[in-house]
C-alpha cells in the first residue's frame, strides 16, 4: 500500500493557526479542539486521498466535522500537498486559487 506524506503550504499553516485563534477567542480550548478535528481528517485522508470529491481542476477538498471548515488539496505522486484549510462560508476559488497558480 502506498503511504502518502502530507505537506502544508505555509499560507495552510497560517489558515490553522489564524481559524484556531479565533475559535480560543470565541470559548478557551475551542482551537484545540478544531486542530484536533483537522488532524483527524488529514489522518483519513493519508489512508486514501482519493476518496474526496474533485472540487476545482484538480484540488480536492475534505469536509472538518463539526467545523465548518475544508482542507484543499492536491495529491503529486505519494505527496498530499495542503493548499488551504478555510471556512466553507467563503469563496473558496477567490481564496485559494491563486496559491495554487503561484507554486
């Protein structure tokens, strides 16, 4: 089986890090508890890319349970490249479309 190794964009770090301050400051523990939901989701998605749905050319998106949040991603041979983790009630193809250009 082939394992695949994940790899974030910094802007993707950045969308972490930014979404779980926001939730801190919204209720204390709250960030974690997203992080820890994006972890899982990302653990899911190293099991088989491939399951979630083709949203924009090639990046695929994964839906956060209980946040509403996705993770963009595209996959290059055993690499799942993390472009952008955001809210679902933005645009994403105005967010994130241009990171994917620029790399």
């Amino acid at each position: 089986m082939l394992r695949y190794k994940l790899v974030f964009t910094p802007e993707a770090k950045e969308d972490v890090e930014t979404s779980a301050q926001y939730y801190d400051s919204q209720l204390k523990g709250l960030g974690r508890r997203f992080k820890s939901e994006v972890k899982r989701q990302l653990l899911l998605l190293k099991q088989n890319p491939f399951t979630r749905t083709i949203r924009y050319e090639n990046v695929r998106f994964a839906l956060i349970e209980k946040f509403p949040y996705s993770i963009h991603y595209t996959i290059d041979n055993n690499h799942i490249v993390v472009h952008a983790v955001i809210c679902d009630y933005r645009n994403p193809k105005e967010y994130w479309v241009h990171r994917v250009s620029s790399e």
